[in-house]
C-alpha cells in the first residue's frame, strides 16, 4: 500500500494516524513502513559505488595508456632521429614534423574508435535493458569519446614530437 504525506504534515504525527487507520482495515497484519525516497536511494547504491570504482579505473587506465603512448612516442623519435636531422637540415618546420611524428598515433586511435564502438555500444544496450526506464544511446557520446582519446593522444604525443622537432640537427647528424 503507497500513502502519501501532505507536506505541510509532519511525518512524526502522521504515522501514528496511518498505523491506527491500517490496524483497521487488516489487525492480524504487523505495520511496517518504508520510506519511498529511502527505497529508490537503496536501490541505485550499488550503482552509485559502480559509477565511482568505474570512474576511478577509467582514470588509472587512460594514465597507464598515457605512459605507454608517451614511451612509444619517445621511442619512435629516438629511433628516427636521424630521418629528423635530415628532414630539419631541408627545411621541414616543427609543424611538418610535428605531423610526421604523430600521424601514426592518430591513424592507430581512429582504428582503436571504429574497432570499440561497437563493441561499447552493444555491451552498453545489453546493460541498459536490465532498467525499467532507460534512455537510448546517443551518437555523439561515442564521438564525443573518440575525439577525447585522439586529444589526449595528441597531447601525450606532442611533447615528444616537439621536443624532436626542435632539437638541433647537427647532434643527431654527428652522433650517427
């Protein structure tokens, strides 16, 4: 049985009333009461604590994907720094080279996009069916996803491909 309260009653003085009115109606029956606002509570707690162990390992894992990129990216610019001397000495930029360096990143972040998109998506509809009422899944948060991957991409990578451009050439030339 769902009773509402008036809100301009307080609950102290109102269930007393409440308990002789369904003493009346079942006696053999024991009067138990749940508060509506307390239920709901309870029953969204365990998503709660998923939401928040999901968010702190979402964090751990784009950190630990940021030191792998960043080691990849400071190994590829090791690796190619004579091809940098080169291309410095014949008047690439920091732009050009900039580009060069990262280009690999951003082709291997695309692929990664179009490969887990699906993927979430299909895990995400399936989670999603286990609630009465849902929302449905928009388009833009899995682009919205994947241009926050190819930033934080970018940015990791840049460091290193800049920090490459701009060394000076003759260095990487001599040691060679």
């Amino acid at each position: 049985m769902n009773v509402k309260i008036n809100a301009n009653f307080s609950v102290s003085n109102a269930l007393p009333k409440i308990e002789a009115i369904f003493k009346k109606i079942t006696p053999a029956a024991p009067f138990q009461y749940k508060f509506a606002d307390e239920e709901y509570a309870l029953k969204f707690s365990t998503e709660q604590k998923i939401s928040k162990l999901a968010t702190i390992f979402a964090v751990l894992a784009i950190f630990i994907s940021c030191l792998g990129i960043f080691g990849l990216a400071s190994y590829v610019a090791e690796q190619r720094t004579k091809e940098i001397g080169i291309r410095k000495v014949l008047g690439a930029s920091v732009s050009n080279l900039w580009q060069l360096l990262s280009r690999d990143f951003v082709v291997l972040v695309i692929v990664s996009c179009f490969i887990a998109t699906p993927v979430a998506h299909y895990f995400m509809q399936k989670w999603l069916l286990g609630y009465q009422y849902r929302t449905d899944l928009s388009w833009w948060i899995f682009v919205a996803s994947g241009i926050g991957a190819l930033i934080i991409t970018l940015l990791t990578v840049s460091f290193q491909a800049i920090k490459a451009a701009v060394a000076k050439p003759v260095n990487s030339l001599r040691s060679e």
